[in-house]
C-alpha cells in the first residue's frame, strides 16, 4: 500500500461547453456543462473530462455537482480514476470537494482512494487547481 500521498497540481481548461437547460421565473437556472481538462505536472500526466449540473441564483452565484474522470499517468502508474464532487460557486471563487468513486480506478491506480479540492479564481483561469490526498492498496 501507497499511503498519505499528496498531489498539487493545476488542470488546463482546454474546453468548456455549458448550456442551460431549464430556466425558471425570476432569472434562476439549470446548466450541464461538459468540461475538457489537461494536467502536465511533474507527478501527472492525464486528460480529463469533467460534467457538471450547476442551479445558478439570479445573482449568477450557483452550487453544483460535477464528475471528473482522469486517465493517465499519476507519478510512475498508469490509469484512470473518477472523483465525484459537489460545489459553490459565490460570485468570485469556485469552491469543490470531491471523492474517488469505490472500484472506479482501472490500470496501475486499481485501488487508489483518495479525496480532493479545488479552490480556483478568476485569476486562475484557464487553469483549475486541485490538491488530491490519496493512497493505493
């Protein structure tokens, strides 16, 4: 087992498609938005897609709910994992927390568990930060 690891690393937005999908009295709203990501740090090296269901407030604040698939290489195995997560989104920061799916991860990353969070700006923009505490049995 491969215990306490940590993973800081930023994805690229290469590509985010959002289209509203039921709009209600008032300017609130739901959106899916399906996400392109790319990840090229020294520990991963992975694409990943990312759908999310997001209930925007007539303020443009939202909160969501998002699945994220990553394949690649995670330092020296390769594979694929999928995180769940939920969010907010406050006007100014995205905030996220997700977990790995039980029995999601294929490859060399088999058994990998693990949670993460993203906090991002937009300042951050085109990249998405996310930090990932994980092991591997």
């Amino acid at each position: 087992m491969i215990a306490g690891m940590h993973l800081h690393t930023k994805f690229e937005i290469k590509a985010w498609d959002e289209k509203p999908y039921r709009e209600l009295e008032g300017g609130a709203k739901f959106s899916r938005a399906d996400v392109t990501l790319r990840a090229a740090s020294g520990e991963l090296d992975a694409e990943a897609s990312m759908e999310s269901l997001l209930y925007y407030l007539p303020d443009g604040t939202s909160s969501f709910v998002a699945l994220l698939h990553i394949v690649g290489r995670l330092n020296d195995r390769q594979g694929s994992l999928v995180l769940r997560g939920h969010g907010t989104y406050d006007g100014e920061t995205a905030r996220m927390e997700l977990e790995t799916v039980p029995g999601a991860a294929t490859g060399e990353l088999e058994g990998l568990v693990g949670k993460a969070v993203s906090v991002s700006t937009h300042s951050d923009y085109p990249y998405m930060p996310l930090t990932l505490d994980y092991e591997i049995s």
